[in-house]
C-alpha cells in the first residue's frame, strides 16, 4: 500500500501565506497609484509612468496568486486573460511618456479589465445581489471607459492620468478590504443583531449624539456647525478624543460626560453580544472544521 506524500507546509500556513501575499499585492498596487496621483499632482508627469508601471506589475501578481489559490480551469482561464491585460498596460505605459493617447488607451484598457472580471465574477456566482452589483460596476467601467477613449481635454495629460489612478487606487482599496474582510461573516453579524437587539441600541447612541451635538451646537462657542459639533460627539462616544475641540460650558461639560458613559456601556454591550453569539454560531461549525483536519492529519502520521 503506497505511503501518502507528506506536504511541507500544512493547510493553514499555505492559507496564511496565500493571504499575506494577496494583501500584500494589493497593498503596493494602491501604494504605487497614490504615488502615481501625487507625482501628477506636483507636476513631475516623467515620475508617473514609472510608478504606473508598478501597479500593473503587481495587479499580475495577484492574479497569480488568485490562481495558486483555485487551480480550476475556469479560473486557469480568468487569470490568464487578465494577466493578459496586466501585461499590455505595463508596457503601454513603458512607452507612453507624456503622450496623452497612450495614457488613455491604457486607462480604457485597465476599465476593459474591471469589465471583463466582473463578467466572469457573475458567472461564477449568479445571485441576484452579485447580478446587480457587478452590472452597476460594468456601467460605471463603461462610462469611464468612453471618457478614457475620448479625453475632454487632450492637451492636458494630468487629467487622464489622474483620474486612472483614482479608479485604480479605489478600486484597489475595495480588493485590500474584500481580502482583509472575507472571513467575516456578515450575513451571520446581521442576523445577531437583529436578534440581541443591538440594532435598537445603536440607533439609541445614534438619537443621543445627534440630540446632543444639536445642543452642543447652541451652547459651545468652539462648535459653531453641526458637523463640529457631531464630530465632537462621536470623538467621545468611541473615546478617541483627539483633543481638537472640547466643551467650556458646565452643560456642555456634563453632556459630554452623559455621552461618554452612554458611549462605554453601549459600545461594550454591543461588542460582548456580538463575540459571543458569533463564536456560538459561526465560530462552533468552525470549530468542527478545524477538529476534522486536525484529526486527518493525526492520521496520516
């Protein structure tokens, strides 16, 4: 009976470098475009593409490391077709220069590739909700797309190159937040809340602070606008307190106190119902999981 090859790395150090690697991509990919942005900004349009490039160069290492991830031909597919597109941008933008027509056939190729992902995303997953939020991105990509093939202003270079680099620094941002979010379960969260009434008491610390930045507003001369005044309230309701404004009145000074205890006592009832409702429902079916594997792997030794 043939003996099972032993991998070196377990199952969840193979995850765990998967996702720093993921994370780590998509981190320089915004690193480099907001460099990109700010280069534009000060006028040093030579300094662009060579940080434009970077942010292609590793927009194809995540698509790599998206395919070590799931080996499947569907997403053998995928990948290659935007490592395809990864791979065109970068060297467009090598020769482009100052040239405004290369910049812009890059940034409407770069939305080509926003639309081409989000097509294959609704087929892998074909929810209602995944329909509808993929369409809104295609036209959005679209939309752009058409105003990167026709520049309103061709003599002028910044304007395509910035707004490429916005796009590509938020929708870079999405990918870090989807990466550092995808084990959350939200439809679990929400169903806690709903349940445990946390709901209610959030939208009573949310009644409190609006009532008491309105009063703020009227008696503290250093909040003279309702954001100030909100912004001062949420500074004490998470107990931040950056200390850029406080109360100077005896009312103010006791509402602030009123708020702050609310604010404690809300934040931590809310965070202690929600740990101990996620770990009983979420965390136990992961539990078992990881004691099956565990057990697998006691096995195979």
């Amino acid at each position: 009976m043939a003996s099972k090859r032993k991998s070196f790395l377990s199952n969840d150090m193979k995850r765990i470098i998967m996702l720093v690697l993921g994370l780590t991509c998509s981190t320089l990919v915004l690193t480099f475009s907001v460099l990109t942005l700010l280069a534009v900004q000060k006028e040093t349009y030579e300094a662009a593409p060579k940080y434009l490039v970077w942010v292609f160069v590793f927009m194809g290492l995540t698509r790599l490391v998206t395919f070590i991830q799931d080996r499947s031909k569907y997403n053998l597919i995928r990948c290659l077709v935007l490592l395809g597109f990864d791979i065109a941008l970068g060297i467009i933008v090598i020769f482009a220069n100052s040239n405004i027509y290369l910049f812009s056939t890059s940034a409407g190729l770069y939305c080509l590739t926003i639309i081409i992902s989000r097509i294959f995303k609704t087929i892998q997953r074909h929810t209602v909700r995944d329909i509808v939020f993929n369409v809104l991105i295609i036209v959005f990509a679209v939309l752009l797309c058409c105003g990167f093939f026709i520049p309103v202003d061709p003599s002028n270079v910044s304007s395509v190159i910035l707004l490429e680099c916005v796009f590509i620094a938020v929708t870079s941002l999405v990918e870090v937040a989807s990466v550092t979010l995808a084990q959350l379960k939200f439809k679990v969260l929400f169903k806690i809340i709903l349940r445990t009434y946390s709901l209610e008491i959030l939208f009573g610390l949310l009644a409190l602070m609006v009532a008491f930045s309105l009063i703020f507003m009227a008696i503290e001369p250093g909040m003279p606008s309702f954001g100030d005044a909100l912004w001062f309230s949420f500074t004490v309701v998470t107990t931040i307190g950056f200390g850029d404004m406080v109360a100077t009145t005896l009312l103010g000074r006791i509402l602030t106190v009123i708020l702050g205890m609310y604010g404690i006592i809300a934040v931590a009832v809310i965070t202690s119902i929600i740990v101990n409702f996620y770990n009983e429902t979420a965390g136990a079916k992961e539990d078992k999981k990881q004691i099956k594997d565990i057990q697998k792997e006691e096995e195979n030794k």
